[in-house]
C-alpha cells in the first residue's frame, strides 16, 4: 500500500477524473453493461452522497480511483443494503487503490448502519473478486447470460455480498 495515497469524499470537483475513469472501465469490457459514462448530474444522482470515495495522491491533481454505492432498493425493510462500484485508473493498479478505498467504504457504511453491501463481478474480472473476497465478499453464485453487451455478446455476471460483522 502507498502511504501517499489520500482517501477523500468525492465532491463534483472530482466529476471529470471519476468519470473519465468510468469511461476507462466501460471501454476495457470486463466492468460494466455500460457503453457510456453518463453526464455528472445522472452519475450524481444515482449515488449515495454519504459513501462516495476518491483516492488521491498529493503529488498529482487527478484521482486515481474512486468507490461508490447506490440504493439497492427504496423500500425500507432494504435500507441497509447497497450495491457497490469501484474502479482504479489503469495507471494506478497494484498501489493500492482499490484496497484503500474498500475499506474507507466498509468503514462509512458500517458507521451508518449498513449491514449489506452486494456486488455484481464479470467473472473474468479476475483483479476485482479478488479484491472483494479480501474485503470480506463471498461469492453467492453466477447468473449466467444475464445480459448483452451492445455487439450482441451475453455475459454471465458473479454476484457476490459482504455482511456487516457488526451492524445488527
């Protein structure tokens, strides 16, 4: 892990780093169904203003990745329960990044009484199922052919979830 790294809450400031670094992540195909990063005020919106994360390094202006959360369903009995992304910029893999913000995120939503976090993993996105099960995810299965991509492709998609130890 890089000491330099600092672990900030992402603020519009932060708008054309995080999503350039989204639209890295749609256009290497083993992140998301997505085939364009969306405008800030749509990525905005659907997001959870309290657990939402960048990594910087005060060396550089530019964020080096970025962890967020949405609501997985408005219905009160799931209040407790979101759905995460995370992505590094390519430049930044293999310092630390994604560690670090993993656990700036577990550590806000625990706080806040979260006591579920799902995923949903391409399978051959290898990196990052490594990096949840560090975190604590276990894999709940496969839904296989879930969904196409924009050529037409199917992809399976790993669904996996991390269950708050603490939040009762």
């Amino acid at each position: 892990m890089t000491p330099s790294i600092v672990i900030a809450p992402m603020t519009a400031a932060h708008a054309d780093d995080v999503l350039r670094i989204y639209q890295h992540g749609i256009d290497e195909g083993n992140a998301t169904f997505e085939t364009a990063a969306p405008s800030w005020d749509v990525f905005d919106a659907g997001k959870l203003p309290e657990h939402r994360f960048v990594a910087l390094d005060p060396a550089k202006p530019a964020v080096l990745g970025y962890v967020v959360v949405s609501a997985n369903s408005k219905r009160a009995c799931y209040a407790g329960v979101v759905e995460i992304s995370v992505y590094v910029d390519p430049a930044a893999r293999g310092r630390g990044v994604g560690n670090r913000l993993l656990s700036a995120l577990i550590a806000s939503t625990e706080a806040a009484g979260v006591w579920t976090i799902n995923a949903g993993i391409f399978p051959e996105n290898t990196a990052s199922l490594a990096l949840h099960e560090r975190h604590g995810f276990r894999v709940l299965g496969r839904q296989e052919r879930i969904g196409k991509t924009a050529a037409g492709v199917w992809r399976d998609v790993v669904l996996l979830e991390r269950r708050s130890p603490i939040v009762e």
